[in-house]
C-alpha cells in the first residue's frame, strides 16, 4: 500500500491510499478520482515529503523527540470536522432513522402511503439509484448513521 498527498485543482489538499503506483495512474486515467473536499474530478498528487524513521536516542540524549501532548480523538480537530459533527447532530436530532428501510420506507413516503417526514438510513447503491431515477429527492450523507443497538 502507498498512501499520496493529493489535490485538486480548487486547492483542496487530501490524502488517500492506493495498492500500488500502477493502482493510481489507473484510477486518474479512468477518472475514478475524486476530491474528498469538494468532488472534483481533476485530482493530482501534491509533493509530497518522505517519511522518516529516527533510530531511538540514548536517554541522555538533549537532542531526543521529546512527545507532545496526545491529541484528543473525542473532539473534532478542524472547522471542517466542527462543521460536519454540527451537520450530523442536525440530521440526528431533526429526522428519524429508518436504518436498511431506507429505500422502501422514502418510497412509501414519496407515493403518500407514509407521513411526510424527514428520514435518514442505509441504501444500497443500485436502490439509490432507482429513486433518484424515479424523481425522490435523496442525498448521500458524509458520514455514518449510529447504529441502533440494543
């Protein structure tokens, strides 16, 4: 696995992983590639610096890394992820999970056959499609829905 620094032509800086190199260069031919930020198409690799291993310093050693503070994975650690915790907490508190029903139950809702409201939950690609194609207006969400565990 190799892991690049891309960006697209807005600017947007991201990474990804890919098998190999060859795994790349197919992806952007076939323009499989998309930005993460904003769905652009024309993606790139950014320069990117190598990574280095250090070899552990005596423990007398000044010159050792000394270790920062560890971050906090329970907080969000840009406006983008403040953002996007903001958006998910909206979806969560303003609509009702309807979890792998998704498709039948925007359905029934879309024809009248449901009360009108605002759902979120889980669809396959092929389902989404075929509402999209017959007109219900649907949107993908850039996270994960909780999962409703007993």
């Amino acid at each position: 696995m190799i892991r690049y620094s891309l960006k697209c032509q807005a600017g947007h800086r991201f990474d990804s992983w890919f098998q190999n190199a060859a795994a790349f260069a197919s992806l952007q031919a076939a323009g499989q590639l998309s930005c993460a930020v904003c769905g652009d198409a024309a993606v790139d690799k950014d320069l990117m610096a190598p990574v280095l291993r250090h070899s552990p310093a005596a423990p007398d050693d000044d010159r050792a890394p000394q270790p920062g503070p560890a971050p906090s994975l329970s907080e969000p650690a840009s406006d983008l992820e403040k953002a996007l915790t903001a958006w998910r907490r909206h979806v969560e508190e303003n609509s009702e999970y309807v979890g792998v029903q998704f498709a039948s139950e925007a359905r029934r809702i879309h024809e009248g056959n449901a009360p009108e409201r605002l759902i979120h939950g889980e669809v396959r690609p092929e389902d989404a499609r075929k509402l999209i194609e017959d007109g219900l207006p649907i949107a993908p969400l850039p996270f994960l829905p909780s999962r409703k565990v007993n």
